[in-house]
C-alpha cells in the first residue's frame, strides 16, 4: 500500500490554517492576486519544460494515444454526467459539480508513468500519452467545463476568457520561448517544483479562505463526505474496468499504459485551472472530490502495479 503522498499532506495542513487564519478583506484581495500570478506562471514552466516534437512524434502510435484521450476527455466526462443523478439528498450539487469538473481534467504526468514503469508497461508511450493528455487539456478541459457545467448551472462562459488569458497565453509564450529556456528550466526542475506546489497551495489558501468566511462547510454533513468517498471510489473502479478489459486486443505493456494514464486525473492541474475558471466561493467545494480522488487513484494504482509487476516476473509454463 502506498503511503500517503506528502504533497497532499502539505495541502491538507494549507486546508488547516485557512480554517484557522482565513484570509479576508485586503489581505484575501492581495492572495488572489499573488494566486493569478503564480498560475500564469506555473503554465508558462509548463510551456517551456513540454517538447511539443517529442510529442507530436510519440503520436505515430496513434491507436494507443486516441484509446487515452478518449478515456479522459469522452469517458470520464459522461461518467460524471451519469453522477448527476445522484439525488442532492444523498450527494450534494455542489460536490456532483466537482465530480463533473474532476471528470474534465487530463491525466497526471509522473504519477502515471511511475506506475507504468512499476507495472513493466510501455513507458516511452506513457510519457508521450500522459504529456499530450496535459497539452490537450489545457484546450479541451476548459471547453469540456463550460459545456458541461454551464447546462447545470455552476460555470460561466465568461471564465473562458480568463483561461485565454491566465493559462493558454503562458503556455503559448513557453513553448515560444522553449528554444531559449528550455534547458535553464530542465537543468532547474527541483527548484522549478516550489512553483508548481506554491501556486497549488496558494489556490487552496485562498479558496478555503473563502469557504470559512462565507460559511459553506456548514452545509456538509458526514454522510455527505462519506457519499463523496463512496462515488469517488466507484467512479474509479469503473473507469480501470474499462480502460483494463475493453482494449484486450492491445499488447500487454501498452494495456497497462492505457491502465495507468486513461484512469488518472491530475491535481497538479486541476487545483489551478479550478482557480481560474471558478470564483473563490465556489473553488473550495468544487476541488473537494478532485483532492479525495487523487489519493484514492495513487493508493489503488499502487496497489495494481505491484500486482502487475508480479505477474510479469512469474515463470510461463512451458508445455511438455
């Protein structure tokens, strides 16, 4: 079993201190600024650190790459339609909108090949599979938000600009830049990572700031985390079901690539992209599921991939 991931540690304790020291007033004014700034920048990093070659050239597996990004952006989208109608009693709006933003984002990047490595899947494909799924998502996953969760009411088209303009626009100058920078950024991935997780936690801060100030989590009840819990779980199953059983006539090593990189959602993504397409009242319940279900995926997955693993290493009978 793996353990728990201490980056989600660090959120859970950023969740802590907003429940203590919400930010209000001036100070809530001068975090959601240092917020937009941190995620322009972060998508600019992300722009610059992408080899848009490498992944234009990793698409001659197509069948493959099409089998993933029909499992993020088709599968789990109308999966978390099917959600919604899950009674408000028992789940409630707020957290079914988050199930159907968490079901828009791309797949993660490290997590989903670290367990095709684990697994002995084609990683080459997961690398090329996982990091197209990030590049598409900064397009589809923000159309995907708007047509699905402007029709149930808790998005507005208007955020669509401030995605042109908060992560589409530093992605874009990146990857323009990428010539220049590219190997300052790549010789500085360790130091580049507190950019990464800093502007995450400034996205939770600020959004369960909010949360306390406007008085929203008195309207979640236990039974309601424990439905959350339950879907999450499910939802989950459902999709490693799929994206295990139904490609059977793909060779071993590039099941369990589509295994890993098809049944992921990344938080590294979702948390900014929620900060930008959401208002800071709203971001708090809706990345909720988003942050239950990342560490049901790497709990299970770890648990899969050692499993994997071991079969690969048992002898094949041979017939006498």
């Amino acid at each position: 079993m793996k353990r728990v991931d201490p980056f989600l540690l660090m959120i859970l304790a950023t969740v802590g201190v907003a429940a203590l020291l919400p930010a209000s007033g001036s100070v809530a004014t001068g975090f959601s600024y240092a917020t937009s700034v941190a995620i322009a920048l972060l998508f600019f990093l992300y722009g610059a650190r992408l080899s848009t070659r490498e992944a234009i050239e990793g698409l001659k597996h197509w069948r493959l790459h099409g089998t993933v990004v029909a499992a993020t952006f088709v599968l789990f989208p109308l999966l978390g339609l099917l959600i919604q109608l899950i009674p408000a009693a028992i789940l409630p709006t707020e957290l079914k909108l988050g199930m159907l933003f968490l079901c828009c984002l791309p797949s993660t990047v490290q997590s989903s090949i670290a367990f095709t490595s684990v697994a002995r899947g084609n990683v080459p494909a997961a690398i090329c599979a996982a990091s197209l799924s990030n590049l598409l998502g900064i397009v589809l996953t923000p159309l995907l938000t708007g047509l699905l969760l402007s029709a149930q009411g808790g998005f507005s088209a208007r955020a669509l600009l401030d995605v042109a303009l908060q992560l589409l626009a530093p992605f874009v100058l990146g990857q323009l830049l990428r010539r220049w920078i590219g190997d300052w950024v790549a010789r500085n991935k360790n130091w580049l990572k507190i950019v990464d997780r800093g502007s995450i936690l400034l996205v939770v801060y600020v959004a369960f700031s909010e949360g306390m100030t406007q008085g929203i989590w008195g309207r979640l009840s236990l039974g309601a985390l424990a439905a959350l819990v339950g879907t999450c779980v499910v939802l989950l199953a459902v999709v490693l079901a799929i994206t295990w059983f139904v490609p059977r006539r793909f060779a071993r090593a590039d099941r369990i690539t589509i295994l890993f990189c098809g049944s992921k959602k990344s938080l590294a993504s979702g948390l900014p992209m929620a900060g930008v397409l959401f208002s800071a009242g709203q971001v708090g319940l809706l990345v909720l599921p988003l942050m239950l279900f990342h560490q049901i995926q790497l709990m299970a997955c770890a648990v899969i991939a050692g499993r994997l693993a071991r079969q690969a290493e048992e002898p094949v009978a041979v017939p006498a």
